[in-house]
C-alpha cells in the first residue's frame, strides 16, 4: 500500500519504518525542515532500539521517504496516519492544534478517496472534528471527494517502541466504515500472523481506550509509590510485597515497581487531559486525581531524604546523578524525574554531575550550560568526591557496578536509589550508606 505518516517523531517514525519494514511504500511528512533534514541524511533524531538500522534498511530499498512538502505527502498515500504530537494546553486539555491542521492540509490537498487514520492520542469526539474539518475544507474548495475516518491509537512504549510495533498485544481500531476496516485488516495482517490481534470498536471507545490504558497504569505506579511510603513507615519492605501481590492473577507483576515517580510524554499528560474531559462532561474522576497528585509528591521524595540526612542547606555540596532520561531505552526527557530533583538540588545551593547513556544531549539543550551540572560519559567518573549518589533511571549499565571502586571514588559512601537497584543488605554489608524507595526493615 501506499501510506502517508503525517508527523515523524517517536510514533510517526516508528509507524513509518515499521510499515515499510513490511513491504508499504511510506512517506513521512514532518514541517520541522531540520528533522527532515536529518532524515534525509541518513542520521536519525531520536534514539530508540533497532529503529536506526531498520529506517537505513528501508531507505536504501526505497520504500521509506520523508518530505516538507504538504501537497506531495497529501497526493502520496491512499491511507493518510495522524500521528503529530498534542501536548497539553494550559488547561491541561489536549492541543488538537496540530492534529486539525493536519486534518486541514488533507481535505485541502486530497484529489481522490482518502481513509484518514488517527494515532496520536486524542480525546474522544476528536474524529468527528478531522472529519468536520476536511469536509468543511472540500466544501470550501467546491470539491466531493470520499473519504473515510478511524482511530487507531498507538500503545508502543518508547525504548522497546520498534519491538512493541512489530509484535504488539493488540491492535485497536475504531471505525464506522466497512471500507476502512478492510483497509486496516489488510494493512495489519502482517503483525498477527500467529493471532487476530485486531480489536475493532466504535470510534468513541478507540480514543477513550488509548487514555483508559494510560491512566491505569499511571495508576498502578501511584498505588505502588504510596504503599512503598507506607512500607517504609512501617518496617515492612515493599519488593516482597510487590511479589506477593503480582504472583495473583488478577493482579499480574507488571507496572508495580515503586519508585520515584511516572514521567515521560504520555502519562502525566495523558492524565491530565482525561482529567479535563471528565470535568467537562460534569463526571468526577476522583481515583485520577489522586494519581496525579501523588505523583508530583512522589518526584520529591528522593530530595525529601537526601534533606533528612544532609540538612537543608545543600551549598557546597556535590551529588553524581545516574541517569535523566524518563525511563531506560530512550533519550526523553519529557516531565523526568530528573528535571525536578535537578532544580531542587540546584535551589539548595548544591551541583550535579550526571550521566546518562543516551539523554545527555537532551538534557544539554533543556538546562544548557551551567556551573551547577557536568555531563560525564562514563557513570563512575560522575562519583568522583561527591557526597552521595542519585539513582533516576533503572538503565541496565547501572545495576552491577564495582561497588568496591564505586566507595573508593566517592566522598562519602551515600546512595539514593530512587529505582530500587540494588540489594539493601548487600549495600549495608559493603558499608554504603543506602536510601532505596520502600524497603523498610531489611
Ligand atoms: N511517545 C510515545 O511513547 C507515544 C506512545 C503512544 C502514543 N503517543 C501519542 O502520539 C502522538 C505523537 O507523539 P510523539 O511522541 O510521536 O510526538 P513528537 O513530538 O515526538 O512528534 C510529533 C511530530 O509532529 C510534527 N508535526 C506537528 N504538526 C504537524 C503537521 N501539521 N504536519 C506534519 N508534522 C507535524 C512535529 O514537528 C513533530 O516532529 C501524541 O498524541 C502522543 O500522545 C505517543
């Protein structure tokens, strides 16, 4: 088939790559030149597993291209995918700014059938705006061209985003059009050869799936993080509970590691805009709420003890931070954890040296250069003559270090593990002193 991706950035490349990998003709359309650019250069600008080699695969055999250029992505695919960002509002509403313009460039461009396919998340009642928008932009061209709407969220993770596109749990798509639905089973019958993995709906309930998967397991992260607060107090230790818990069925183990709190492109503002569409339809979402809340206290609980046992005046003081990306296997830095104890610590006067086996660019750009943060690229020389140790991201490289070396580095051998990385007694027995998130009582 021929398919048009409308925004290339982690979905929209994902999307792009992966249905090229499978024999499509894709090309991708983003309106940052500098992207595109990078793209057609044969760099790559986000990182993400195996996403690299399989864009360069499908180049090279010609069935993946990328373009500027509105008129020409319109006239390319047969099925035009939605996929720009919609970051929230003030609000916190989501911004369809950039989903209804591209909406608006399709029924502006389009010369013959088009089946219009939405996987950015969106609130529901967003398809019958696309599908307002191009048919008020036909009537205003004095054009009567068919076309067909569907949502088709997307549930990738980033850092396992490729692997997830290609082999995914299911595949949600909401439509009202015999004609789309074919399409769709067609273009998707590649990623479910072993099983139907296809789950069809109205399109009302493809949109409020997409925020009612996210909001579930932000909501298993805040339960985990108050119980592990609880844990604490109380001496008891909460990766045993998190074991006895998930070993029940209807419980199951994933999403119950405790920590220091969500982040990321998705949940907090995925959160907030299902908040804001249920106030609006006068429905009150009190478990969200308190989501939410918990985990804006949940970001501070690693400062929270790095005062309790150094005081409140930080000035002077140096702390290696390992890891700034959101979670392991990306560059995104969007609402990380590490933003927020970065500026906490910065406010008390103290530094940061940082490392980060692929966000240290990111993290360049949002705090740009400053006396108070240093980017190392080797997670051991961040230790050298600090007073303590800031675990953010659980990124594989950090879970077996040479904890002998790591001692010798350090000032004082002082460690908050805001992930949970390591064994409490082992720590204790090698003489560190350990701050983990939970584990009261071993
Ligand atoms: N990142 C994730 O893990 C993830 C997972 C599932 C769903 N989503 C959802 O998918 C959507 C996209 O997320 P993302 O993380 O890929 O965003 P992103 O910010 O990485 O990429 C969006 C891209 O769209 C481009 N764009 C904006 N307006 C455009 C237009 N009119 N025409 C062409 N390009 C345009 C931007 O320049 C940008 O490159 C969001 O709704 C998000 O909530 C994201």
């Amino acid at each position: 088939m021929k398919l048009t991706v409308v925004g290339t950035g982690y979905v929209g490349l994902v999307t792009g790559a992966c249905l090229a990998e499978v024999g499509n003709d894709v090309l991708c359309l983003d309106l940052d030149a500098a992207k595109i650019a990078t793209l057609e250069a044969g760099g790559i600008p986000i990182y993400e597993p195996g996403l690299e080699e399989m864009v360069q695969r499908n180049v090279a055999a010609g069935r993946l291209s990328f373009t500027t250029q509105v008129e020409r992505a319109v006239a390319f695919g047969d099925v035009q995918f939605i996929a720009v960002g919609t970051p929230p509002d003030e609000d916190g509403s989501a911004d369809l700014r950039h989903v209804l313009a591209a909406a608006k460039n399709i029924g502006q461009h389009m010369t013959g059938f088009k089946l219009v396919v939405d996987k950015s998340t969106v609130p529901v009642g967003t398809a019958d705006k696309v599908r307002e928008t191009i048919a008020q932009t036909l009537r205003e061209r004095g054009a009567a061209h068919e076309f067909a709407v569907a949502s088709n969220p997307e549930f990738l993770k980033e850092g396992a985003a490729v692997e997830d596109f290609m082999r995914p749990d299911r595949i949600v798509i909401g439509t009202d059009s015999e004609r789309a639905t074919q399409i769709l089973r067609e273009l998707y019958a590649p990623f479910q050869r072993n099983h139907e993995r296809l789950v069809l709906m109205d399109i009302r309930s493809a949109e409020l799936t997409k925020y009612a998967a996210n909001a579930m397991l932000a909501t298993r992260i805040s339960f985990m993080n108050e119980m592990a607060n609880l844990a604490e107090v109380l001496g008891a230790d909460i990766e045993q509970v998190r074991k006895g818990i998930g070993a029940d069925p209807r419980i199951g183990y994933h999403f119950l590691y405790a920590g220091c709190g969500y982040g990321g492109s998705c949940f907090p503002k995925d959160v907030r805009a299902l908040r804001h569409t249920a106030q609006e339809g006068g429905v009150p979402l009190r478990v969200l709420e308190a989501v939410d809340t918990a985990n804006a206290a949940q970001k501070q609980v690693l400062v929270s003890k790095v005062v309790a046992r150094l005081g409140e005046d930080l000035a002077g003081k140096r702390f290696a931070m390992w890891g700034l990306a959101f979670k392991p296997g990306t560059d995104d830095m969007r609402e990380a954890p590490s933003t927020e104890v970065l500026q906490a610590l910065w406010a008390r006067g103290a530094s940061v040296v940082a490392h980060d086996p692929s966000a240290m660019a990111e993290a360049r750009r949002i705090h740009g250069e400053r006396p108070d943060l240093t980017l190392v690229d080797d997670p051991m020389k961040a230790l050298d003559g600090v007073d303590a140790l800031l675990v953010l991201t659980e990124w594989k490289v950090f879970r077996s270090p040479n904890f002998e070396a790591m001692k010798a580095a350090m000032r004082q051998p002082l460690v908050f593990d805001g992930r949970n990385l390591f064994d409490p007694a082992k720590m204790r027995g090698l003489g560190f002193e350990y701050f983990p998130i939970g584990r009261g009582g071993v």
